[in-house]
C-alpha cells in the first residue's frame, strides 16, 4: 500500500509546449494519416503488386495453353493437355487416364522438355 502512496506523491511533470509547424505536424493527427499512407504502400509494392503479377503471368500462359503441354493442377497433379475448351481442360493424368478438369484448377504451366 505503500507504493500507491509514493505515486500519488510524487506528480506529474507538465508536457512541453509543441512550438513551430514541425512539431505540430509530427505530433498531430496528420502524422497518423502519414503513417497508414505509407504502411499501405509498402504492403501494396510487397504484396499486391507482386501477387496480381503473377496472376496476370498465370492467366496469360492458361490462354495459351495447347494440346501437349505439361500443367501441374491446383491438387498437385502433373498431367499433359489433352484438350482444352473455354470452361474445362481434358488432362492426361497417366497413360489411358483422362481426366476434366475445369481451367481454374490449373495451378501452373511447366515449361517443355527439352531432352
């Protein structure tokens, strides 16, 4: 009980005046609004940015996907186009297995052999 005693006793020293456009500007509501601008543009140029590249990059190769390329779909099978439409790709999963999948389960593109 002693502590609260010594708190109470002890005060508070007054707060320095903000003197001069500086330190009304750093020490006011702008500086929050300053803050959030720039938290949100470091998360977009390390996160959003990079992700909608990629997506675009995903999107452009789907277009021009062939019979005989090799994809790898969203459930982690690698298959060769067999064919392709609009809405669905018929994908060869193993020798005599085909398989419809819809071209949004197509995770990536996996370059030709060359060999």
């Amino acid at each position: 009980m002693f502590f609260a005693t010594d708190a109470w006793a002890q005060g508070t020293a007054a707060a320095p005046a903000a003197s001069g456009p500086l330190q009304q500007f750093f020490g006011g509501p702008a500086s929050t609004m300053v803050m959030f601008g720039l938290m949100f543009a470091i998360m977009y140029f390390l996160l959003i940015r990079p992700q909608s590249q990629e997506k675009k990059k995903l999107e452009a190769a789907i277009e021009q996907l062939g019979k005989g390329d090799k994809v790898l779909t969203t459930s982690g099978m690698v298959a060769t186009v067999v064919s392709i439409d609009k809405t669905k790709a018929v994908l060869l999963i193993a020798e005599g297995v085909k398989v419809e999948f819809v071209r949004s389960a197509i995770a990536q593109v996996l370059p030709a052999d060359k060999g």
